[in-house]
C-alpha cells in the first residue's frame, strides 16, 4: 500500500509540474520539418525560461528564451525546458524530425510556406487555404483531425497568438507541424486628442496644467488641485482657458459623454463582437503586446479562430471619446470551434470478418456527448463472393437515427438473427456545444455459416474464411461443430482420412469448383442428430482388399442425409455398406451410385428410417448384393434405374415397412437363384408397387 500512495504522490506532483510549462510547440511524436519552440508566457505563467537540445541543464547549458525560436535540428531531438523559479520547474518533450518537404505533392506549395522557417503569419480577415489532400488539427493533443479547407478568421478579431497546427497525409502517414502566428487587422485610427486632464475609473478627473482654469458645466472658473468625481450617467461639458487673462483668450472645451453600455455578441460561428451601445463618439482599443498602451481607435472589435480551435481568456479594452482616453473593461471571451475527438471504435473481430457474435467499444472524448447508430442486420446472399468494408454493396445500408449514449463509453453487441452471414455498420460522432466532430465509422460481416475449403490452400494461417480457407477435412469438421448451423462451400478434392469423423451440426456441403470427397481406407463420417447435405460432389474411395469389417460411408444416428446430383463410387474390399441409418431419413435426388465388394454390398442399411430416391441409378455389384435394407420405417422410391451384379441378390428387403414403389426400372445380372425376387417385404409391410420394370429376375 505504502508503494500505491507514493506513486499517486509522483503522479499529482508531475503533472502539477508540466501545468507550469505550457509548451505549444513541439510535442511528441516524429514530423516532416523542424520545429519551432513556442512556450505560453502569459498571465500567470510569465517568467524566465531556459532550454537545451540534449537533455543537460537547461538553465546551466542552455539557451534563454525570448520568444518563438526555430530548433534546427533533425533526427532524434530531446527538448529540455525549465523555468527559473524556486523549484526550477522543468520538462522535456522528445520527438523526431526526418525532413520531407514533399516536392512531388500536389501540396508542395502550402508545405513551402513554412517549412523552412516553421511557422506562418495570417492576417484576420484573410483566407489560410490547407489543401484538401490533408488533414489538419489545430492545438495541442490529442489531435482532432479535420478535412483540408478554406480558413478564416473574423477580420474585426484583435487577437495575437500562436496556434501550433498538425498536418497529416493519411495516404502516406507523414506530419507536418508549424505554428500559425494570428494578427489582428491594421485598420484603426491612430489619432489622439491632447486635453490638459486626464480620466481614471471612468468618473474621477484629474486636471493636469496649472496654466489652465477650468469649468465643468454651468460651475465657476476655477483651478482644481484635486481630482473631482463626475456622475458619467449624464453628459459633462468641460471648458478650459490660459490662466493669463487677456480679452480675446480662446476658450477650449471637450463634450463628456454619458458612460456607454459594452454589446457582447456571439455570432452563429461562435466569434464574438463587442460594440458601444451608446454616443457615437466612442471608439475602442486593446492593450498593446506590452501590456502597457492602447494603440489603434475602432468602431467595433472582435474576437475569433478558425474553426477548428479554442481559445478563452479576455481582452483589456479601452474605451475613448472624441479620442479622448474614458476608461476600460476587462471582458472574458470564450470560443470554442474545436469539434471533439474523432470516436474510436474497437472491436473484438481480428479482421472485416468474424465467426462469432463480435462486441463493438465506442470511446468518445472526455466531457462532450456521444452519439452512436447501428444498423438492422443485412443478409449477404451472395455469400461466394468476397468483400470488403468499402465494397459497393454496403454503401447504401442506412444506420439509422443516432442515439445518444450515457456517458462517452458504450459497448454494443453485435449477434447475427438466424443462420447465414450477416453485416453490421456502427457510426458515432462526439458533440460538445454546438461542434459536432467527424463521424468514425465501423463495419463487419459475421458469419457463422459459411466456410471455406480450398484443397491448394495454406493450411498453417486457415480460420475458414474466403481469404483463408481450410485445406484440411478435421479442420472444417471441428468448425462445423462449434455453432448449430454450417455451409461449408469446397474447392477441390477433401480428403477424408482414415477414421471416425463425426458432424454434430446442421450442414450444408456447397461445390465451389471441382469438389469431390475421397473416402481413405477405413474412413467413416457419423451424422449425429443433424442435417447433412451435399450438391453436385462426386464421392469416391481408395479400394483395399486387406479392409477388414463392415464400415460404412456415411453413419446416421437421428439425423438426415441429402444427395443431390452427385456422382457416387464406393469401392470396398471384402464387404462394403455405403449408407447406415439409424432413426434417420436419407434423401436421393439425380444422384448416380456405384457400390462394388467381392462378398457382400448394400448401397443403404436402414432401421427406423425413412428413404427417398428419385431420379437416381443405383449399380450394386458384388457375390451379395442388397441395394436397400430396411426394418421399419418408410420407403418411397419414383422414377429410378436400380441394378445388381453378382451371384445372389435383391433390390430391396423390407421388414414392417410402409411406402410405394412406383415407376422404376429393377434390373439384376445374377448367376442363378431359385425363386429370386427383385423386391422382398415380410408379412408386416405395407408397400404400394406401380409400374415398375422388372429385368433379369427368375
């Protein structure tokens, strides 16, 4: 505990430190051209100030400072700066200068224009064009990056300061810092009337020239030694003569008018106008640079930035009558047209695409509101196509109205509806007053539906994605097994090794190009309580005439199998089962099958299950051969070529099964077998036969 609360000692006490040095430029961070030292000096923060280039003592090794001052160093730079005081206040701002005046840029021209020496005048009223290639941010950091425009400065605006701005390429990430020097407008008068009497506070007179009598309004002639109050709410007329009496003596006078009313005005744009309410006589002025005389007469004056900046304070002005110094009023001024801090967006997706639900952090700046809209979930359809986050497709998905958050931290999931991918679009913008700042903006696809497989794929960096797909069948299977609902779209051949492979989700098997699945030896999938589809695939083995036992292709337990137009050629050594169901339904559709072993073959072997084929050729060749096996459960076969090879056979053998079996052709080739009949059913089965053609059969 004594180690937390010493560290939390430092921390107060270092920034209570930095607060005494306020350093405009430079600051941290790695910049196109040389920087320009600029340290606020005003108010309280007046002083002797000291620097140094490398890190000594700045008040011993370095350099005094006396205003703006160009560091010509490139490189690494380590800036120390301290101020002469009791506790010798000190900081330093380390950053780095690798020079590029960007010739080849369309902006070489603006970049010319301080680059060499780091900073640029402007006059208020004038235009600082920062070309539209750029990015510019005005103040200290963080940085609040704006497009490149036409910038302006009321031209009534007095005030002389220093504002650093930051320049960014974002095409080829390089920075570029100057310091904009801010003059007000030469367009005052300078003229001064000289009356032998001076005016403080508004309403005390002093009479200055003992040659002089005088006379206030309808009072005598007199010459006052002490300073005499005046009620400035009504007009004084003030006379003056020699004190030599002599007939024909001028009489000189001056008009005191009623004290005026100041009008403080913000416009629109957030400047400030501050004009007399009151005798037209009256003109105002500012303190000069010293702080010590008031220069220029002006009708109106102003206070202003460019838009994006701030700045406070307030201004000393004068007020004068027929040139005639009245008094003054310190006035504070407040602008602010620095739009907030771009919001950032993170998110827990690695990458454009996600394979789970993804939860979106908005972080805006510190004291403005924060603004946030997301969109209604869009369906990608075309889901074989790959995009990206600026891909046309997304440009018009609206994000809706913008909800303001509760503080300037929100966290948003994103959950797809349903099976498919799916893409989400986030914007935010932070607000502070009237400034609204840029709009960040966030997409993704989630998809937990479709997977990639590519046979000539990189397997080492695969996630499934189109960019990066498997190449490996474990890897789809364990993917497929993480959500309840799969497309796994293949390019090439999948290998399916030696095993027990087993798919516990609904899945979808898609043909990208040339897709094929090659059973290894030994090699079984187990459908467990899922759906399982394939399209156009061809489907074949490696023969082994050492196989061992009967294990099938394809083990369905409560689940549903679906072969459409595929091309099917199981090849197996002594025994062979391509399909076993268990309280399941397999579905054939234009499919064209092939099963071949040299004692026993069956194409599916079935209890409690449900087939339908149609539109399919179905060959089995071996000693035995049982196309369709099943005990219980319901059959319906329509428009199919069915075909044994070999010494005995049957097209179906059916135990306490109901269906039809209509318009098929039952062909067999077999060597001899008494009383052979194409399709068996025991006493239990209810099948319906129609128009079925019968081939070969004794």
């Amino acid at each position: 505990m004594k180690k937390l609360v010493l560290f939390l000692i430092f921390a107060v006490s270092s920034l209570s430190l930095f607060a005494q040095i306020k350093v405009l430029s430079p600051v941290e961070g790695t910049f196109s051209n040389r920087q320009m030292l600029v340290i606020d000096t005003e108010g309280d923060a007046a002083g002797d100030y000291y620097y140094s280039l490398n890190g000594t003592d700045p008040q011993a090794f370095g350099f005094a400072y006396d205003g703006p001052v160009l560091i010509d160093l490139d490189g690494p730079v380590e800036l120390k700066i301290a101020r002469a005081d009791k506790n010798k206040t000190e900081t330093t701002v380390k950053y780095t200068v690798l020079p590029d005046a960007a010739y080849s840029a369309s902006y070489s021209s603006f970049i010319s224009s301080f680059y060499d020496t780091g900073i640029l005048n402007y006059t208020s009223g004038s235009i600082l064009s920062i070309p539209e290639e750029l990015k510019y941010s005005f103040g200290l950091p963080p940085d609040s990056f704006l497009p490149g425009k036409d910038l302006s400065i009321s031209q009534t605006s007095v005030l002389a300061r220093y504002i650093p701005c930051t320049l960014l390429d974002e095409a080829t990430g390089r920075r570029w810092r100057f310091v904009v020097r801010t003059l007000p407008q030469t367009a005052g008068v300078f003229s001064r009337r000289d009356v032998p009497f001076i005016i403080t506070d508004w309403n005390t007179i002093t009479f200055t020239n003992d040659n002089y009598i005088y006379k206030i309004d309808s009072e005598y002639w007199s010459l006052p030694k002490n300073s005499i109050k005046l009620d400035r709410s009504v007009s004084h007329m003030i006379r003056w003569q020699s004190i030599d009496y002599a007939e024909g003596n001028p009489i000189e006078y001056f008009v005191l008018p009623p004290q005026p009313v100041l009008n403080r005005i913000t416009n629109p744009d957030g400047s400030m106008q501050f004009t007399i309410q009151g005798d037209s006589a009256y003109s105002l002025s500012i303190l000069s640079s010293s702080k010590s005389d008031y220069h220029e007469l002006f009708a109106e004056l102003g206070a202003d930035t460019f838009y994006g900046d701030s700045v406070s304070g307030s201004l000393n002005i004068g007020f004068f009558a027929g040139a005639v110094y009245q008094g003054q009023i310190e006035v504070p001024f407040s602008i602010n047209k620095r739009p907030p801090v771009t919001p950032l967006i993170t998110s827990t997706a690695s990458s454009f695409y996600s394979r789970d639900p993804v939860t979106v952090t908005i972080q805006g700046e510190a004291a403005s509101d924060l603004f946030y809209a997301v969109s209604k979930p869009y369906t990608i359809n075309a889901a074989t196509e790959t995009y990206s986050s600026d891909s046309e497709l997304f440009a018009s998905i609206d994000t809706g109205d913008y909800i303001k958050a509760q503080s300037n931290n929100v966290t948003i999931p994103l959950k797809p509806e349903g099976s498919g991918a799916v893409y989400f679009k986030v914007k935010a913008y932070s607000q502070n007053g009237k400034n609204n700042g840029l709009v960040s903006e966030y997409s993704v696809i989630i998809d937990q539906y479709n997977y990639y497989y590519n046979s000539i794929a990189q397997g080492a960096t695969a996630d499934g994605t189109s960019l990066r797909p498997y190449a490996d069948f474990e890897q789809c299977i364990q993917a497929v097994n993480k959500g309840r609902y799969a497309c796994l779209r293949i390019k090439g051949p999948v290998k399916v090794p030696a095993g027990t492979h087993y798919i516990l989700s609904n899945c979808q098997f898609v043909n990208e190009g040339d897709a094929s699945f090659e059973f290894e030896e030994g090699a079984s999938i187990v459908v467990q309580n899922s759906n399982v589809s394939f399209k156009d695939f061809t489907i074949t083995s490696v023969p082994s005439e050492t196989a061992k036992g009967l294990v099938p292709y394809f083990k369905l337990e409560d689940s549903v199998l679906d072969l459409d137009s595929c091309q099917i050629s199981a090849l197996f050594g002594k025994d062979g089962l391509f399909i076993e169901a268990a309280r399941s339904s397999v579905n054939l559709d234009t499919t064209i099958a092939s099963v071949s072993a040299t004692s026993y073959a069956s194409f599916i072997s079935g209890i409690k299950s449900k087939i339908n084929i149609q539109n399919s050729s179905v060959n089995i060749t071996s000693d035995t051969c049982v196309t369709l096996s099943l005990n219980q459960g319901d059959i319906n076969l329509v428009n199919n070529s069915f075909k044994v090879t070999g010494s005995k056979g049957r097209i179906t053998e059916l135990f306490s099964v109901t269906g039809n079996l209509r318009s098929n052709s039952f062909k067999a080739a077999l060597k001899g077998q008494p009383n052979a009949r194409a399709v068996y059913t025991d006493g239990k089965c209810q099948v319906q036969q129609e128009k079925n053609d019968t081939n070969g059969w004794l």
